[in-house]
C-alpha cells in the first residue's frame, strides 16, 4: 500500500482513543491493541487515515496497512503530528472486516535524546484514524471500539528494547476505550518519505574469549534484529546490540555508555523474546538500535537458529557512487553512506545509539556531502521544518531540533552556537545549489533572516579585549559556541570552558560572514533587491570585522589548520592572502607528519582547500592517511561507518565514543567534487578532476537532479585518461589547463605524461 501525500480527510469524524485502563509512566508498559470490526459493500477507492500518540502498527484483515516502520515519525508533536494516508482497496473486502491496531510508546513517550527522558510529549497512548470510501467515512476511531494490553508485546522503548511473549500472540481480555479531547490543531499531512526496511545481513555466531555467544553481522547500521528459532514453549532468547567488541574481543556497550542515564540502566538495545512451541519468528515493531554485533543469551539449541540484521532508514535512494583504485578509500566511501543511512531514519540524527539527536551542526557539515550520496531532499527539508519551529522568538536556531532534551543548562545557555545555528542557512543553500528548487529558500527564508538578526543583536555586545576593533558591532564574540569542535590534541571540555570565557570570535564571526554572504545570494534568487542589499553590507563588514581580529593585514598568525581552512573556504582573504594562506596551511600539514588537527567544523573543507590551491599531493596523503587522526585509521581498524571521533578504538584497542557518526564522513564530498571534480552549482555543472597517481584510477556517478553525471580518470600505459559523462551543457577542464565547453554527451580525453 503506497503512502499518499498531502492527504487529510476533508472533515475528521474520528475521536482520539485511549486504549489503557491505567498506567504508571514510570514504568514500561505493554503495547496496546486496539480493533474494530465493521461491514462495507464496496472497496474501490478507501483510503485510511491514521496517526497516533507513540507509534502504530495498523492491520486490516490480518494484512499489515504499508510498510512504513515507526510510523508516524518524529517530530514536534506539540506542533506538528503528521498523519499517514494509505491506499487499502486491495485489503478490504465486501462484507465483514476487521482493522487492528497495535500501539507502542516512540518518541512520544519511550526514552529519547541526549538524556534519556520519557514521557516527553505525555504519558498517554492514543489513536486516530479513519477509513473513507469514495470519501464517505465507512469507520473511524471512536467509543465502539475495544482495546487490550494482554498482547504479546509485554515491554517496548525505542532505545531500551523490546519484551515479547509468543505465547500470548493470542490477544484476550478486550475492554472499551476511552474517548479524549485532545485537539486536532496540531495535525498535518505528511510531506515527508517513509521509513522503512532496507538492507539485510546474515549473522553470524561466534564464541568470544570470555564465552559469550555473539552474532556478527558484519555492518555497523540502524535497524533491529530478525530472529528466527525452533523452540519449546517458554523457552528465551536475550540479544543485547552492540557496536564493536571490546579490546579483548570480547562483546561490549561501553562506547556508548551514556554517562548519568547509565544508573538507571543506561541504553541496553535489549530484545527478549519467550518462545512458542515450534517455529519462532520475531523481529521488533518499536525499537531500533545502532549495532553490528548481538550478544546471545539462551539455553536453546541454535544450530538451526538464524539472525539477520535489517537496516532501517528513511527512502532515500542512492544517487552517488565511487569507486578507486584503493580497497580501503572504496571502503572510506561506503563508511561514509552507511552513517548516512544510520542516521538519516526520518530526519538526521547524530547517532543511532546514545544521543538520536538532531544536531544542526552535523547536518550543517554533511549536508553537501549528503545531497550526493543519496536523495535526501524530502529528508532534509522534514528537518529544516523542525528547525524553524523550534527557534526562538529572538531567532535563535536551538543545536538540537527537535528538541528532546530536559530543561537545564542546555535548553537554556548552550543554545545558538555559530556553526550550528548556522544550518538553517547552509542546509537550505546545499539542497538548492544540487536540486535548484526555490521553494527550499523560499520555505526556510524567514528563519534565515530572523537567525542573523539574533547574530546581529548578539555582535552588538562586545568583550573588553575587542573594544578598539572599529568594526566591533560586526564581529561575533559573545554567546555560546562550540567553536572548532573535537580537534584532535585538544581537550574539548577545556576547549569549550576557553570558549565561554574569551568568545570564539575566529569562528562565530566566520559564520556570521558566511551566512550573510549566502543570504544576500538568497534574496536576490528571491527577488528581494533591498534585503540582498542589507546582507551584502553585513558581509562586508563582519569580514572586515574578522580580518581585523583574526588577521594582521590579512596574514594568519597561528598554528591552527582549521584557521586557514575557514577563511580560505569562506572567502574571508583577498588577492594573493589566499594563496599565501594555502601554502601556510600546506606546510602545517607537512609539519604534522600528513596528519589533520581540524575539528567538526573546517575538516568537511580540508582537503578541497588544499587541492584548489596546487596542493593535491597533500590532500591525498591527508585522504591516505592509515595513522591516527586519520581517514583510514578506522578503515584499518574494521570499522564500516565513521566514528565520532578519530581514535574511536584506539591502538590498544579500547573503544569509547559512538562509531556511527556521519560529520567526518564528509570527506567524501571531496571525493566527488575534488577528486572527480563534479561540480553542479546552481544549475551550472563544471567537470574539473583532480587526479593523482596515488589511487590509479578513480570513477564517480552522481545520479543528479539534472540527470546522471560520469567523472573517471585513469593513469595507463603513460597517459591520463578521462571520460565523462553530462546531461546538460558543462564546462570541462583538465589538469594541464586546458578547459572547454560542451553541450551534453560523452567525452574522452588523453594526457600525455
């Protein structure tokens, strides 16, 4: 049943239902079932209309209704529940018919964000949902129907796991429902892709050191377990999830270990399933975890036993693909898309594991990366409505939307740190310089705007070491910022008392040029001549800003990577600074044995800076790096996502930190627009590769908005040889200068070397 968009009925007859007699919201509770039976004489044309409070799993005459899986998705639900429409003809059938509804507690009020709250949005469950036939309402949510809690679904939470009970697959002790005045003023047609099944991947079993019973999947991903077992009744099976074994080889959570919240049991991605006589098969309905391995607890005979790993993320097809003449660069690429799809399960997270969190700062980073790697556009724009509801009357853009987080010191002062803030400018600008829709700009504008009024007002202040700055009302000093985030040899909890205390004024002025820069672009595409004008001015005067602070006369004093990256990459130098720049920060990387110490926020930049400026040798001992901080340190250590930080599991092999974080896999961009050199910006696609021996050959497909796009190069037999492919005209330059314009087609070309 394919999910339709833009469909709300006409006029709501259904009621909000509670099914639950009593609960007690500080503990887990089972799922609820819900049902009514009713009659119809035709099934052409019915639609049902369906969403909830927590989590729903819908089926009419004992056929699941679609496949989207944690339906409705996240979100602010205080503002904003989608409602999901589905075709059901095919289902329904002339006479009597039974609809089911099994509900589970989601993010409305199962354990979610950075602190592990319940009960976020309430404590209740509800339903409401209504079918219509040739839009006539046949039946809808109301006091006829009846409700359980005696399923087999005895315990679920989206990050804690699942408790299930084969033996009750039978459901008893039917009750009414209650019927509740909630409003429907926060109802809204779903916009957005589904979540669903993808990828599988056959486990396994291994025996570890201490011996433990554990599965390898063999891919670090977002998704849940599919058990299949032969049993008696009675019988149980535990899998605890996990993302590496430890040092010892042997299974372990520690890296996701969540600090305070792991006294209150921390975050177990615990299945526990009790077996039926014969044939058990189980998968979750309202969990999902970030896991390769599976520790195993059971006393049944598993020889016969499977487990498959499935991978859950929204529909997002994947439009980029590279390959290399180097296995561990091919496998930096796939790390990279597998973070992608780990973390992108209805808007983009920061992990699968601990946080879940909608951190504007990662998508701010990726987001460029991201609109190659697969088709994220619906994805993106879901999130971007989640920011502009969760700012601030002020306009300040919270670091984490939607917000899932206690009151306290986050939810009050760690707010509206530049670079983070800064996504609902970015992310806007990255999906329209791949997709070229307007409509993205024109959605997000006002948030845009109110964002750099908050930055504005927030340069108005201005700390004593600043004060004879004449540019001082541009340059960004005070606030909260995160500033360049995890630099490796930098104590980021040292990093962000500095930042607290003196500003970070390199960065947060940085962004406030940046995003000034591309609003000013923004209004003109929107023909808004005079807000264009303001946002030129600002621009111009927080560069001038930044260049006295952070510059004397335009050189850059400092031992810092990423404070030649950002302004190289912003366009914060003029004339021959840049080049200068590049050489400086070519020799810091040379200096450093080929090694990075950039953070979150310039590593993305790194190695495009270095390679748009004559130093792609550099750049591609920086991409071929196998030490840590590195690339290919994690590559070399097994892994198959990127890790939040470079050590993830270091040379002893301790693990710490999640191992599925997209931000560093932006490098990967690189190897698009960089090493293959594509380029679409705006609608004006450039082919401009830049090669080097180190990997052999190198081949790019982008599956573009504009048509599939082909950049492949290859060292042989003494000469370089490229083929492209473009679907619309293009501007096509080699590395010994030589450039041409073409209208689409293929073309090949030959380097003498």
């Amino acid at each position: 049943m394919s999910l339709l968009q833009n469909r709300m009925p006409a006029q709501w007859r259904a009621k909000w239902i509670d099914p639950e007699i009593s609960r007690d919201k500080d503990v887990r509770q089972p799922a609820s079932v819900l049902r009514r039976r009713f009659t119809v004489e035709q099934t052409e044309n019915a639609i049902l209309y369906i969403t909830c409070h927590g989590l729903y799993e819908a089926v009419l005459n004992g056929r699941r209704v679609g496949d989207f899986v944690l339906a409705p998705g996240t979100g602010d639900y205080n503002q904003r529940l989608t409602v999901q429409a589905y075709d059901v003809s095919e289902l329904l059938r002339v006479g009597e018919n039974e609809l089911s509804v099994t509900l589970g507690d989601g993010w409305y009020r199962g354990s979610v964000g950075i602190d592990g709250l319940r009960n976020y949005f309430g404590s209740d469950l509800a339903l409401l949902c209504q079918l219509e036939i040739d839009g006539a309402c046949a039946v809808a949510s109301d006091e006829r129907w009846e409700a359980s809690q005696q399923g087999p679904l005895r315990e679920n939470d989206l990050e804690l796991g699942e408790r299930y009970d084969a033996r009750r697959e039978t459901v008893t002790e039917w009750h009414p429902v209650t019927v509740m005045g909630f409003g429907l003023e926060n109802l809204a047609p779903t916009e957005s892709v589904p979540i669903l099944e993808q990828e599988r991947f056959a486990g396994k079993l291994l025996k570890t050191p201490n011996g433990e019973t554990v599965i390898d999947f063999g891919q670090n991903l977002a998704g849940y377990t599919e058990i299949r077992v032969t049993a008696k009744a009675g019988q149980r099976i535990t899998l605890w999830h996990g993302e590496t074994l430890d040092e010892n080889g042997n299974f372990t959570q520690s890296n996701f270990d969540p600090g305070e919240r792991n006294k209150n049991g921390g975050i177990p991605q615990k299945l526990e399933y009790i077996c039926k006589d014969g044939e058990n098969v189980y998968k979750p309905r309202f969990a999902i975890f970030g896991f390769r391995y599976a520790k195993v607890e059971t006393d049944i005979d598993l020889s016969s036993a499977s487990f498959t790993a499935v991978a859950v993320y929204s529909q997002m097809p994947q439009t980029g693909f590279f390959t290399c003449g180097n296995a561990d660069v091919n496998r930096l690429f796939l790390n990279s898309l597998w973070s992608m799809r780990s973390n992108f399960c209805d808007i983009p997270t920061d992990c699968p594991t601990r946080e879940r969190a909608g951190w504007t700062g990662d998508a701010g980073a990726f987001a460029p990366t991201a609109v190659y790697l697969a088709d994220c556009y619906a994805v993106l724009r879901k999130w971007l409505g989640e920011c502009r509801m969760a700012q601030g009357e002020d306009g300040l853009v919270k670091n984490i939307a939607p917000a899932n987080y206690a009151d306290g010191m986050i939810s009050k002062l760690l707010q509206g740190s530049a670079g983070w803030g800064d996504a609902c400018v970015l992310v806007p600008w990255a999906l329209y310089e791949a997709y070229g829709k307007k409509e993205i700009l024109e959605e997000n504008y006002d948030m845009m705007c109110r964002w750099l009024a908050f930055c504005e007002k927030r340069a108005q202040k201005t700390r004593p070491q600043n004060l004879l700055n004449p540019y001082k009302k541009y340059l960004v000093d005070e606030g909260f910022h995160f500033g360049e985030w995890c630099q490796p040899d930098v104590d980021n909890g040292e990093a962000m008392k500095k930042t607290m205390m003196l500003g970070a004024p390199e960065v947060a002025t940085a962004y406030y040029f940046k995003s000034a820069s591309l609003l000013a672009k923004i209004a003109e595409i929107l023909e808004k001549p005079e807000d264009a004008k303001c946002y030129t001015a600002i621009a111009e005067n927080a560069k001038k800003a930044y260049r006295h602070c952070c510059t004397k006369n335009g050189r850059i004093e400092s031992d810092r990577q990423c404070e030649y990256v950002r302004p190289i990459a912003f366009g914060l130098l003029e004339g021959d600074e840049v080049q200068k720049a590049a050489d400086t920060l070519n020799d810091l990387v040379m200096k450093n044995g080929f090694h990075l110490n950039t953070g979150f926020l310039s590593t993305p930049d790194l190695c495009r800076v270095l390679s748009d400026h004559g130093h792609g040798d550099t750049a591609y001992k920086l991409l071929l790096q196998p030490e840590c901080p590195g690339w290919l340190y994690a590559v070399k250590k097994g892994a198959t996502t990127i890790w939040e930080t470079w050590d993830g599991v270091r040379e002893d092999g301790t693990v710490h930190d999640s191992l599925n974080h997209y931000s560093y896999g932006a490098i990967s961009g690189w190897l698009f627009d960089g090493v293959c050199g594509i380029r679409l910006r705006e609608g004006k696609l450039t082919l401009k590769p830049c090669p080097n021996a180190a990997l052999g050959y190198a081949r790019a497909e982008w599956r573009s908005p504009v048509g599939t796009i082909k950049s492949a190069w290859e060292y042989r037999d003494g000469k370089l040889v490229f083929d492209f492919l473009t679907p619309i005209a293009a501007t096509i330059t080699l590395p010994n200068g030589e450039t041409k314009s073409v209208p689409a087609g293929e073309y090949h070309d030959e380097i003498l070397l």
